[in-house]
C-alpha cells in the first residue's frame, strides 16, 4: 500500500527580527509564557520588536553559563514569538510575555552594532498520512495522562483541552513544553522536521520520564513505610541511600558510603582478633542497614569508635637498660633504697627471662605524699611505656571495672579499657591507684572484677562487657597503690606482691625539699632558681615545726606559702616602681613571717613524769604517729570506761591488760587495791578520730598499773605492744613508721617487743641515731622499765 506524503516547502522571510536568547527554557509555538530579562542586548532586543511589529525570534542559548552569548552559542532552531506584554520590575528586570507563533530556522545571523538580528526560515511539519500517526498520538496521550498522574503540575482544565487536541504538531507543541526534561532534549524534539519522528522522539522521553517517577514514587513509598512525616532529616537521608543501591553506589563507594568505608578500611587495618573481627563485621552490617537517625545507630557507631580505637597489637618497645632505669629513679626519687632496689631486680628478671616471665603485680603501701604515684610513672619511663593512672577510690560499681553492657544509650566501657584507648598501646604501666579504698553495695563488688585483671592467668582473655570480646592484657604492667593493706581483700591480695614505702626522716624531707620540692614550687611560682634561696637547716625548722607527716605533701604547700608571699612582693614592688632585692634568703628568724606561729605538735607531750599518762606509738593510713593513753581511778562499783573513739581490738586489748593486772596484783605490788570498789577511766585523747589496732595493749596496761599503784610514768619515754592475758608482749607492725614519729616529736627512749628486734635491725642508721631501744618479752619489763620506784 502506497503512502502520500505532503512536503510543504520551506519559506524564507527576508525580513530581520531581532534575537532574545533565553537559558533554561526552550518555547514552543502556541505556548505563552512570561520571560524575564536583564541582560542589556535582550532588552536592546525587545525594545526593536516593540518598535516594529513586536515579533521576536526567542532561542535557547547552548549553556546556562554564558553571559553575553554570539551567535555560536545560540542554536539555530527557535520560535517566532509574538509580545504580548511588557512591564518592568523595580528591582531592574522587564517582565515580557511572549506567546510562541512558529518554529523557524536561522537563514543568516546579521550584527546591526550591539543587536543581534536574524534571517529566518520557516519549518513547516513534514507529515506522512499513516495509521502510525494517529497510534503515536494514542501513546503520547495515554503517556502524557500517567505522567500527570505521577506528577501533577498540570491544571486539571489544561489536561482536558489537551486530551481533546485533533491537531498532531499542537498536541506535540503543547505536550513537549509541559514535560520536565532537559534542554537539549527538547531542543532535539523542536528541531525535528517530520512529524512522526517528532512523536517517537516525544514518546520515548515521556516513557523515560515516566520510568523515572515510577522509581521516585517507589523510592518515596519504601522511606515512607519506615519513617514519620515529621522527619524530614531522616527522610532525606534514606532517599539518599535508596538511590545509591539503585545506582549501585552503596557501602563502600565513593558516591556516598564514606562512613561505612572508613569503618571498614580501619577494621581491615586493625590488628584485632579474629572473633572481635568478627563481632565488629557483625554490628558494621546492623548499621548499615539501621535507620540512620535511629538512637540505636548512636550506640552502634559508639561501640564500633571504641573497638577501633583499641590499640590491636600496637605496643612501645621497652628499653631494658637498668642502669638507664637506675639512673632515673635516683633522678626522680631519694631515698627509698630498697625499693628501688627491688624494681630494678623486677626489671632484671624481665629482661632475662623474656616472655617466660610470669606477670607479676606491684603493689606500693605506704602513707599518703611518700611517692607511690611518682614511682609507677618513673617505671614507665624507664622502661619507655606509656603511663594511665586510674584512681579507685570511692569506686563502688563493677560497671567501672568491667564496663555496662550495651542496653541503653550512654554506656560505656570500664575505666581499664578507656584508659587502654588513652594509652594508645596494649603494653602500658597502668597505676591502680588507692586499691585500698574500693567500696562494693548493691551494684557489685569492683574488687572482685579486679581479680581478673589482676590475674596473670586470666586476664590475657579479660571480657569487658561492653566489649562483649576478649582483650589480652597479659602485656600490661600493674601498679597498685595503698595506703595500707588491711582493707584490701584477702584474695585481691594475695595477686600482688606488696613493696612497703615508709616515711622519711627529717634529713630526707630536707634533701627532697631541695632537691625536688623546692625547685618545683618556685618554677610553678614564676620564680627563678636563684631567685630564694633557703637553707638545709631551714627546711629541717620547717619540717619540724610545721610539717610533721610522714610523707612530703604537707611541706611542698608550706614551701608553696613562701614562694606565694615572694611573688607579691614581687608583683607589689614592680607596680609602685620600686626595685626588688634578689635574691630572697629565708631564714629560721622569717618563717614566723611566712608561715605564721609554729603548730608546736610537741606541746600535748608533758614535760614531767605523769602518773596514769603513758606515751604510746601507733601506725595510721597517713603514717606513725604518738598517743598519750590516760587512766585515772575513782570510788565506783569496779567498772571500766573506755572513751576516745576506740575501736573493738583496742578496746579488748584494754580489758585483757586489767584482767593481766587483776590476776597478777600480788606479784605486782598491788594486792589491797580493791577492784570492785573503783572505777577505771581509760582515755586516748584526739576524741574524733577513731583508734583501733592490737599495738597499744602494753601502753593500757602501764597507764592503769600508774593509775592504780600511784608510781609515775617517764614522758621521755615510748611503747608499743600486744599484750596476751598472760603478759605476754606480742611483736606488732610499722615499727619504722612507729619510730619515725617518736623521733619527730623528740623521743629518744623506746619499749619494743623482743620479737621485733629483727625489724629494727633492717632501719637504716640516720633514723636509729641517738635513739635508745629497750626489748620486753614479758610485761613485768616494761612495767620496771617504765615506772618509777
């Protein structure tokens, strides 16, 4: 069957109409739309059409991005297009609206100065009568009413005069200036000379276009069916996702998984275990498929920073130098021989025996300010390692020790572990500091979770529960601190090998003081070295006189008060202009300036013999210290008062020493004394603070027999000792400490039991001079000893 086909021969016009180049819109005929312009040539250009007969030819330009476009930046094929209306905006611009009359192409492009001006031809359709036509137009109907369905931007009145057009170019005209595609394709569409072609080309974009609102709309039910309305964030987010997995674009790639491929380029880079591989790979996948506002995603990307930031087989190499490690204890520290004695040979067993080695725990006891801490980082820097310090006291939660487990939002893991991340290493010196101060309640007991810590044997798969995996921390060297060892569980303990630390003597207050203390006061002060200068013997004024402690806390703050009231000096001098003398010499005769009145601790101990008054030694958490134990009898019914905060041991050390006196009055010399008829009054002053402790049982005993016998007691002298219901005087601890202190309050003559003599003989000589020790087994002795005839 033949086809008659019309060819309607192009016209050429000779006349010139002037050029309005546009961006972003190409116009098709029998279309009105308002034009806004700015540019000088495009008003140039409407003003000559307003001129003459108001025609225009309006062109899409070929990018957006061109100002001043020529004319090869223009396309050939446009519209005629006849002004309507022409108003200008305050803001500068002219509003035009143009209605669209014929497709033409440019003949010839002609410059008149600054206008641009065209020669053009007519583009009459090529149309061939075929049943194609009219099914081409079926399809561009029935496309263009499901396009509208899928976005509805057109009138509901316009669809109806649309879907009612016989006419094929202007149910082409009007239905390609109504899509939403790109310039070029509708450029494409209107330089199209034949009809059918023009319809398949129109077809096949509203097929495109339509293909991709299907793909919107679906994107937009799956976010919806998952996300509220109100969540607009979220929304666009999941938007954002859903079109990478259809673009192939997901986890991983560059075009939008930069979270997830930084997560997994570290995990691949971590030195992790297989299992925590696997759990981190695990909670990687929930994310990934996890609302990303979801709260639980906050909890997921916590726990996958914090076994990321794990130091996986990242360690420091140790430096097992120990002349290099001597050195620096004795820079760090003075003092304290057999401490650092018994370090150096912990670090010349690690050095020989290697990874054979079984991991031992350190535990330094000790008063408070005598460098427990100070050693820890001075171990660390001998052996080259990182050093966390992580402070115990008052900790009552397991959760600080084995961390909470991920069931809520803010967990975290225990203190070891955080500190392990702040370390950057698995192979630091870690400080427990104050084991001896945990507390345990209703929320567990933390120093049973330090036993799998502190265990060689268990913690190189130590589980923290936020974790959930093993870590090794067989690598680790332990440090424990305390200030006594009473109060540390038994089993706790027995993991840790105790290095006591006693209080120093005066002599080695002085050395540190002037050595250390001083040095770093005044550089915290602003002061030069050679700014103060202060004397040996005026750091012992101080230490006596004001300081008594075992440790060195106490001076450091009275050298700080000096350094303090130097400076204002200083700074009060340099206001008023005058000139500061330095350097400053502190004498013995300036200290009352400086510090004030001595404290005079000395001043509670009688200078004449007493009679019930006994000086007594004891050991506390903060050092030795000296008791005066009164006693004192009155007419009663033979009761025993025991008052000054005692405590169950030190109460029953009273009671057995009566029992010891009433049993043995005979041999005593005090056979007529009528214990029913008396009252005992035993008293240790210092009421608010709590005593307890076996060691003052012989001191109770010498102070009631004064009481009782009237003979009276040596205040130059002092005792310490258990004493048994038999009169036995059983050996006690802290005898250093003990000692330490009746030096410092300026005793010289000391009651030890026999079975200590051992521990006396370890006391360095400074601290023995001039001091005179008396050993009792038996009670009897002291009672000779101490009692005047």
């Amino acid at each position: 069957m033949s086809e008659k086909v019309e060819i309607i021969p192009d016209m050429l016009d000779d006349r010139l109409y002037p050029v309005l180049p546009i961006r972003d819109v190409v116009l098709f005929p029998g279309i009105i739309i308002p034009l806004f312009v700015g540019r000088p040539r495009s008003l140039m250009a409407i003003e000559n059409a307003l001129l003459h007969d108001k025609k225009v030819f309006v062109v899409a330009q070929k990018r957006m991005d061109t100002e001043d476009p020529e004319s090869d930046d223009l396309y050939e094929t446009g519209t005629l297009c006849n002004i309507l209306q022409m108003v200008r905006i305050p803001d500068g611009t002219t509003k035009v609206l143009v209605e669209g009359l014929e497709r033409m192409r440019v003949d010839a492009w002609i410059w008149e100065k600054d206008l641009l001006e065209v020669r053009l031809i007519s583009m009459p359709w090529k149309i061939a009568e075929s049943p194609t036509l009219e099914a081409l137009k079926r399809r561009v109907l029935d496309g263009f009413e499901r396009y509208n369905v899928l976005q509805p931007r057109i009138p509901g009145e316009v669809m109806s005069s649309i879907m009612g057009i016989e006419d094929f170019g202007q149910l082409l005209n009007l239905v390609g200036s109504h899509i939403s595609v790109k310039i070029d394709s509708k450029q494409r569409l209107l330089e199209t000379e034949d009809l059918e072609s023009a319809l398949g080309v129109l077809l096949k974009l509203l097929t495109e276009e339509i293909d991709i609102l299907e793909l919107e709309h679906d994107i937009q039910d799956r976010v919806r069916s998952v996300v509220d309305k109100q969540q607009k964030e979220y929304y666009l987010r999941e938007q954002l996702r859903i079109i990478q997995d259809e673009l192939g674009q997901g986890r991983g790639e560059d075009g939008g998984g930069g979270e997830f491929s930084r997560y997994e380029k570290k995990i691949a880079d971590s030195a992790m275990s297989d299992e925590a591989r696997e759990k981190v790979q695990r909670e990687l996948e929930r994310l990934v498929r996890m609302p990303s506002m979801s709260p639980e995603s906050t909890v997921v990307r916590n726990y996958l920073d914090c076994m990321l930031d794990l130091p996986w087989g990242i360690r420091t190499v140790d430096n097992m130098d120990i002349s290099h490690a001597a050195e620096l204890l004795e820079e760090d520290h003075y003092g304290l021989e057999k401490v650092k004695d018994r370090i150096l040979e912990f670090l010349a067993v690690r050095r020989q025996a290697g990874n054979d080695m079984k991991a031992q725990i350190i535990c330094f006891v000790g008063p408070p300010g005598v460098g427990k801490t100070s050693l820890g980082r001075s171990i660390a820097r001998a052996l080259n390692r990182n050093f966390v310090n992580v402070s115990l006291g008052g900790v009552r939660d397991e959760a600080e020790i084995r961390g909470h487990r991920r069931t809520y939002i803010g967990s975290l893991p225990g203190r070891i572990i955080q500190k392990l991340i702040r370390a950057g290493s698995c192979n630091p010196v870690m400080l427990l500091d104050e084991v001896d101060k945990l507390g345990n309640d209703f929320r567990g007991d933390p120093a049973s979770a330090l036993l799998e810590v502190l265990d060689p044997r268990q913690n190189s798969t130590f589980s923290d529960h936020y974790l959930e995996v093993p870590f090794d921390l067989s690598e680790v060297l332990f440090i424990t601190t305390a200030n006594a060892t009473h109060t540390i569980p038994k089993p706790l303990l027995d993991r840790m090998e105790v290095i006591a630390l006693s209080g120093y003597t005066v002599q080695e207050k002085t050395r540190i003081a002037l050595r250390h203390l001083l040095p770093r006061v005044l550089k915290e002060h602003g002061l030069g070295n050679g700014q103060v200068r202060l004397a040996g013997a005026t750091v012992a004024r101080i230490v006596s006189a004001w300081t008594r402690e075992a440790g060195v806390r106490g001076l450091e703050r009275e050298l700080s008060t000096i350094a303090r009231k130097i400076t204002r000096q200083m700074v009060e001098s340099s206001d008023r202009g005058q000139n500061f003398r330095v350097p400053v010499s502190v004498k013995i005769a300036d200290l009352k300036e400086y510090l004030g009145s001595p404290k005079l601790y000395d001043t509670k101990i009688p200078k004449v013999p007493q009679q019930g008054n006994v000086v007594g030694l004891a050991w506390t958490e903060a050092g030795g210290d000296v008791l005066l134990i009164e006693a004192v009898t009155m007419k009663g019914k033979g009761d025993l008062a025991l008052t000054g905060s005692l405590g169950d041991v030190m109460q029953e050390s009273a009671k057995a020493a009566i029992s010891y006196l009433r049993s043995e009055s005979e041999a005593l010399g005090i056979g007529d004394f009528d214990w029913k008829a008396v009252d005992i009054h035993v008293h240790v002053p210092d009421g608010a603070v709590p005593k307890d402790g076996p060691s003052a049982g012989v001191t109770m005993a010498t102070a009631i027999l004064s009481a009782v016998s009237g003979r009276k007691v040596s205040m130059d002298l002092a005792m310490t000792g258990e004493i048994s219901l038999r009169g036995k005087v059983l050996p006690v601890g802290g005898i250093r400490e003990k000692l330490l202190a009746a030096r410092r309050y300026g005793i010289r003559q000391v009651i030890l039991p026999e079975a200590n003599r051992v521990d006396v003989e370890e006391i360095p000589n400074e601290v023995l001079e001039g001091m005179k020790f008396d050993y009792a087994a038996e009670v009897t002795a002291v009672f000779r000893k101490a009692l005047a005839a």
